[in-house]
C-alpha cells in the first residue's frame, strides 16, 4: 500500500516521498483494458455458472439417493487438487493434439475466449454450488408442503417460494464466483497463450516483469477495496455466514 502512494520501493534505495503518481495507471489503456476483460469474463463466467449451478445444487438438495454423499464429495476433490495442475490439463486437451484424438475429437482453442470461459467455469463452478446448496438444504419444507396445499404448481412453488428464499445462495455464489474470475491471472496467461491481460495478468506483469512496483500497488489496492465492498455486501444478505463455504 506504501508504494501505491510514496516513492517507497524494495527494489530501489531512493529518497522517501509522498506522492500520487502511481495513481495515472487507473487512466492508461492498457488498465482500461485489463478492466473491461475482466468485468467481461467475469460476468459470461458468473451467469453460466448460475445457469449450471442451481438446478445441480437444487437436485442435490431434493436428492434421497443414498450416495448423496459420493456426489457431494465428487464436486469437492477437484477444488482440492492444485488449480495450476487443473490449468495446464485443460491446457493440453484445448490443443488440436491431445489425448482426445483418441476419441476422435480435435479441439483448437487455445487463445481463443471459449478457452478461457470453459477453464473458468470448470474451476469456479463449485463456488457457485455449495452456497446455493447449503440454503436450499435448509429450506423449511413445511413452507413447500403449504405451497402444495394451496395448489401451487411445481412453477409456481419454484418461482414464488423457493426461488425468493435462495436469494442468499445466489448472492453469495454470484460474489465467490465473480470475485476471483476478476483477478486470476494464471487462467489467461496459459489459455489464451498471453493474448487476454486481465487485472491479474497486470499485477504480475508490472511485478515481475517491469518491476513497477507501485503501479501494481495501486492496482491491488483497487481489488483489495473492491473486495471489502463485496464483502460487505455479502454480509448484508448472509449475516451469519451460513452459506460461505
């Protein structure tokens, strides 16, 4: 944070000063840019996980199926393997070479925004998931059972009963997902072979590659504040953390 607004720097032994002249990169192309795409991935990323991960967190929740357990485990183990590992597979199979051809399927994604919504998807989906998951498990089944009494239609009960009290879940599952598609930054590098600069990519840029420290100070502390606002927005519609996972 002190190089974002001094000329305070660990790579260099410089005289110590105040100033903002970190702050002009908010106004370059290249952030402009990086910001767009981001917001963009971000969003095709948050709506299809939606569109996939309701109705699976909804089956999940009405299943009696005894290995209900097994599917729930099915959905975790990936979010424990390393992320980098799950990157570069997906990496290898987007190549026209790949252990798909096997199976008579050659697929020529790489560096294309197909590549970069799928690797996505895969990887945040089940962030999308388990908050939708965990408040439709706790639904009051009493408040369906009267929805039945009164003749409500099975879009009916969906659209006036359960739907309005999952609105937590969806929240929390919009914002876990949305948030880190924003600023990953080995997901695009390697998918989209260097051709898609996302906040992330810029951070890493500037700090490894530059070397401008406070320009990439001044760009994480952009997402540190927008991640304190996110925050707080969850808080509002999930004040006892019944949903983060």
């Amino acid at each position: 944070m002190l190089s974002a607004f001094s000329t305070y720097s660990i790579l260099r032994d410089v005289p110590f000063a105040f100033e903002g002249d970190a702050l002009s990169v908010l106004q370059t192309d290249v952030f402009i840019q990086a910001f767009l795409s981001s917001l963009k991935f971000a969003g095709y990323v948050t709506v299809i996980s939606l569109l996939i991960g309701y109705p699976v967190a909804y089956a999940l929740s009405q299943s009696r199926s005894p290995y209900k357990r097994l599917y729930i485990l099915a959905l975790i183990i990936p979010v424990w393997s390393n992320m980098l590992l799950r990157i570069i597979a997906f990496e290898k199979l987007f190549y026209p070479d790949s252990i798909l051809n096997m199976f008579g399927i050659s697929l020529d994604l790489i560096g294309t925004d197909w590549a970069i919504v799928i690797g996505m998807v895969s990887i945040y989906l089940p962030f999308m998931i388990f908050p939708i998951y965990a408040v439709l498990e706790k639904l009051d089944q009493r408040l369906l059972e009267a929805a039945y009494d009164l003749y409500a239609n099975p879009f009916k009960r969906f659209l006036h009963v359960i739907l309005p009290l999952s609105t937590g879940g969806i929240i929390s599952g919009i914002l876990m997902t949305a948030l880190p598609a924003m600023t990953t930054f080995a997901l695009p590098e390697r998918l989209s072979a260097g051709n898609t600069i996302l906040l992330g990519n810029l951070i890493e840029n500037y700090v490894m590659r530059t070397a401008q420290i406070d320009l990439a100070s001044v760009i994480a502390l952009g997402l540190l504040i927008l991640m304190v606002g996110i925050y707080r927005v969850l808080l509002r519609f999930d004040a006892e953390g019944e949903t983060l996972v």
